[in-house]
C-alpha cells in the first residue's frame, strides 16, 4: 500500500523524513525505534554501487521519481484518466494555474513543466500536439516568435490544422527564419501515424522508472572516487576470507 500511494501522491516531506529516519535506525540496529550510532551518513547510503554507496533510494526519491512518471503518463497517453485530467486541469495543453481541490493535481502539476522542458513531440497527424504552447519545433512555437507569456493560454489550435496532404500549410507570417529551418527537419508521412511525446534522454524514447530516477537523483556534494563501501567505513578494503 505503501508503494503505490507513493505512485499517487506527492507526500508531506516531513513525514517521508520520518521514514527514512526509521530506515536508518532498522539499519544500524536492526529496530525502528532503537537509535544506534552511525558510522556511514544516510547520503553516502543513497549513492550507487561504484560511488561507494549501497544504492539505497530514499523515500523522497521514489517518490518524487513516481509522481514525474505520473506526470509523463498524463501527457504521453490518451488513456481515460488522462483525457479527463486534462480536460479539468489544462487549458490549451497549459496547465491552469488557479487552485484546484484535488489529493492527486498538487503533485502531478509539480512535475509538468520538468516534462514539457525535457520532451519533444513527434509529428504524426497532429491532432494531439497543440500548435503553440507544445514543443514540436525543438522549441514552443510562442517562443520562436517571442510572444509574451501573457498571452500563451489565448492560442489555440493543433497541428493537424497546418498539415494538407503531407505537407505544411502555416500562415506566411509565420514562417520566419527560426520556424523554417526547423520545419525542414521535420518529415510528414502521408499515412496517418499517432503523435508520440518522446523523451529526449532515452535511446527510444520512453521514460521508464529508470530513466526518472536516473534524471532527479539529486547531485553528489563531493566525489569519493571508486572506493567500496568497506573503503569509505573502514578506511581500508575490505577481504573475504576465503580469499587467496
């Protein structure tokens, strides 16, 4: 129940440090409520195998990486939920800004701008991808032209209303210099093909719980090189004893 309320909803960071307070002392002295004395810090814990951690995720992380991956959902699929979410917390694939009452929004809305920031629609027919305020064009149409943010939420219209047999129909006034060559790049298929949000830090395109995890682990503070975890607990590695 635990996990898949952290796919829900965003958490409160005071109780989520709670629980990450009661995995250190399960650790260190095999009990939740038994405080014991540390001798490796719960940051170097969290750092992966080869920067000399135990790979641990903190509560937070997963839960940040499960709320970023809602998020990509929301906008990659057309499924039911999606659709209807969509309908009541966006405006021209904006998302509105007023307050709405909602346990699960909060959270997701959170994350919408690190995808929108980090993704690129690919043309098929057009009909998903809005016009202006998505980015089909390695940049949003509105900031090619450098118009104002105010008045972002005011275009509407999708793609599929520039595209005519194959090819492109957009107004001559839009066709300056930053909009054409990225049009250029851009093949039109004359089969109708879906849109599909790629992400732009994966081979295929796909955001996989790897990939978000990978993408929001925060920063190391300092480098401890390719140390094992005997290494950084013992100051010296550490041998089996089975060893030659």
């Amino acid at each position: 129940m635990l996990v898949y309320s952290f796919h829900v909803y965003l958490w409160p960071r005071r109780l989520l440090r709670s629980l990450d307070t009661w995995i250190k002392k399960f650790i260190w002295s095999g009990d939740v409520f038994t405080r014991n004395v540390c001798t490796v810090s719960w940051k170097t814990l969290c750092r992966l195998w080869s920067e000399g951690g135990l790979d641990l995720k903190s509560t937070r992380l997963i839960n940040d990486a499960q709320i970023l991956k809602l998020a990509w959902n929301l906008l990659s699929s057309n499924s039911q939920w999606a659709v209807i979410f969509k309908s009541r917390f966006f405006s021209h694939g904006q998302p509105i800004l007023r307050y709405f009452k909602s346990s699960v929004w909060p959270g997701i809305k959170n994350h919408i701008g690190t995808i929108l920031q980090n993704s690129l629609w690919i043309v098929g027919m057009g009909e998903k991808i809005h016009l202006w305020t998505d980015n089909w064009l390695g940049e949003t149409l509105v900031n090619l032209l450098n118009i104002d943010p105010f008045f972002h939420s005011s275009f509407s219209g999708k793609v599929s209303e520039v595209i005519n047999n194959g090819s492109w129909n957009l107004l001559s006034a839009l066709l300056v210099a930053a909009v054409t060559s990225n049009l250029d790049g851009i093949t039109l298929s004359r089969v109708q093909l879906p849109d599909s949000l790629v992400w732009s830090y994966s081979a295929d395109g796909k955001l996989t719980s790897k990939y978000v995890v990978s993408f929001i682990r925060p920063a190391l503070l300092f480098y401890l090189g390719q140390k094992s975890f005997g290494t950084i607990v013992f100051h010296r590695p550490i041998h089996s004893p089975f060893g030659a």
